[in-house]
C-alpha cells in the first residue's frame, strides 16, 4: 500500500520521530514521508512510533491508500528528497 | 475529490501559503491542509498558490484521490483542527 505520514512532536521527540520513520518510508518534506509499504511492517512502524511519542502533545497522522495507482501526487516548486542529501 | 497539501515555504510566505490553504481546505497539522474539493476548485487554488510561492526555494505537495473511500485516514495521538482554534 501507499502511505503518507506526516507529523507535527515536540522538539524534543523530532529528531527520533524522524529517524524511526526513515528506517520505513522516504523523507520529502519537513514533516512528511511518504511511500509503499506493507500493512505488517507498516504496523511495526507505528508501534515503534508509538513508544516514542507524548499521545498527549504529539500528532502523528497516517493516510492509507491500498492501491497506489488511486493516488496522485502533483509538486509545485521543489521536489524534495531529504534521505538523499544524507546520504 | 480528497486532498491533502502540504508544504515547506520560505518563512516570508507561510502565512501568505496559509491564508490561502484556509480559503480552500481544513487546516490540520503545522502545514498539512485536507478535504474535499472539486477539481475546479482546486485549480483555482493551486493558481493562486503559484502567484504566492517562490518556486525556486519551495515545495507544495497535491495528494489527490479520486473518490475519498479509497484514502483511510489514521489518527496517532491528537487530531489538531487549527481552523476550530481561529473560528
């Protein structure tokens, strides 16, 4: 399936959000990843996230699209990839 | 259709981007915007957003899907509506 997860933690959880999240999925933007994954590891990821997020302050939000040809993603200006300027 | 925009723009053209999401879509994460919209409307949007941006330095994500049944969306902690707060 296709993700998008974008989230919005405190500073003091951003960095480990972050990291957990590039072990899944491709970062392209600020707060966003986005790629295919399957329902178990995708399942793996959110409960890793889930150890280390504040429920109370943090918000994590992940959109599910089963097959990725029902989805469609248009870019103005910069297309972004953060994982390959890390690399 | 069911959208979701976001977006990493110069700090000069956040609120500009912003305001301008609001008039269109639901404000639910720091630069998350989503809803449905009909492709005209959205046209419209992503017209006046290219006057607002620097294309250069910029980058807007259009998430589009068809028909909403098909996109799930899962909440982690807290589902934020910053529209609510300005009301």
């Amino acid at each position: 399936m296709f993700v998008i997860i974008t989230y919005d933690v405190g500073e003091k959880r951003v960095n480990k959000v972050c990291k957990k999240l590039r072990e899944y999925l491709t970062w392209t933007q600020n707060s966003v990843f986005e790629g295919e994954i399957s329902k178990s590891l995708l399942m793996r990821c959110l409960y890793e996230l889930e150890l280390i997020m504040d429920k109370e302050e943090d918000s994590i939000y992940i959109y599910q699209v089963a097959n990725p040809k029902n989805i469609k993603k248009q870019v103005f200006g910069q297309e972004k990839n953060f994982d390959e300027l890390f690399i």
